[in-house]
C-alpha cells in the first residue's frame, strides 16, 4: 500500500510504501474489543485490603463476665466497635491483573493501524521538525493537514524535543514514541499522524 508523505506544512515529500502485514490486515471488532478492555483493565488500581475482625493481632480472651458488667456482652478486642479492633466490611484486594496472548495484542495493533488506514485516517509525516518551537506556528502548521477534532502523533525511538513543546498545550493533539503505540489510543483519536521513523519502527517491531 503506497501512501503520500507530508510535510507538517502540508507540502508533498515523496511517497512510502507501508507492509501490508501490518497496515493491510482486515480488521475485526471482537480481537479490538478484547484488547482495549484488556488495557482498561490493567490500567485499574487495587485498594488496599483492610485488616478485618480475623486479621487483627490482639488476644481472643474474653474480656468480662457475660453478665452483671454493666456494659455490652462482647467476646473480645477484636471486634469493630474497638479501638485497634478490626475494620468492618473494609475495602478488600481484587485482581484487576487479566491476561491477553501476545499474538492477540500483536493483532489488535495491527487492526487499529489498518482500519485507520482503511478510513483514509492515517497521514504521513516526513518529519516533526519545526522552525520555532511556537504552539502558534505549530496549530497553523497543523491546521492545514486537515486532522479533524483529535489526532495521535508518533514519532520514532524518541519524541521531537521542539514539536512536543510546541503541541503540549494543544489539547486535541497527542504525543507518544512509537513504542507506546497502542490499541485504545489509536482507535480514541480521530486521526493517526505517524513519521516515516514511526512506520519504519512499527513495522521492524512486527517483523522482528
């Protein structure tokens, strides 16, 4: 598949050619829903487990005669109602750890490039280097690449120092190197933007 390169001033640079390997695959709403609900799922946070009635070191004697006591019939320290006593119905650890074979993550991947591809979605970039690292000058730059309400830009190993400077305060643009390209940031954005170092990377990492 041969797609036209772009400068970020929207001036032609030649043509690449993209693996159908990769950008080419037919894509599939079931491998793409178990994979973005898998990175949901790992995003999630344990609570911290509470000690409970059972869990507190403290003596299981009980304390006062069952009766004539003048107070409440309790059995021992541990109960709730106690200072240091265990915590009543206190948040409890949940596995919120799932597993996905790596080949469906591969290919889940793979679809989110493709079906962008597919879309017309996917723009080319030859490079992020800009004159002056101006939020300004890069909203017009960007403006005339036509990228719709949000767009995910990739870059190669490393981010463009000047480019995420300039873009940080760009709220419908997002930045991240080719080895955090993932599903769910892929399908969220309207637009994918990738540098001829992020194919070259996207590609090497299937192929490798």
């Amino acid at each position: 598949m041969k797609v036209k390169v772009q400068t970020l001033d929207a001036k032609g640079s030649g043509e690449i050619e993209l693996n159908d390997a990769v950008f080419g695959v037919e894509p599939r709403a079931d491998i793409l829903h178990r994979v973005v609900t898998w990175q949901l799922e790992k995003r999630r946070g344990t609570a911290r487990a509470a000690r409970e009635r059972s869990d507190v070191a403290r003596t299981g004697k009980k304390f006062g005669r069952q009766k004539g006591g003048g107070t409440a019939r309790h059995g021992d320290r541990r109960a709730p109602v106690f200072i240091g006593g265990g915590k009543a119905h206190g948040p409890r650890v949940r596995d919120f750890n799932p597993s996905l074979n790596k080949k469906v993550r591969a290919l889940g991947l793979k679809m989110a490039l493709s079906s962008k591809a597919a879309a017309g979605q996917l723009i080319v970039l030859d490079s992020l280097d800009v004159q002056e690292a101006k939020t300004k000058a890069v909203r017009e730059q960007l403006g005339k690449l036509g990228l719709g309400k949000t767009a995910l830009v990739i870059d190669g190993d490393a981010l463009n120092v000047g480019f995420a400077q300039a873009s940080s305060n760009l709220r419908q643009i997002d930045l991240l190197p080719a080895i955090g390209a993932n599903v769910y940031d892929i399908l969220k954005h309207e637009t994918l933007v990738l540098t001829r170092a992020a194919v070259e990377k996207l590609e090497a990492r299937f192929n490798g």
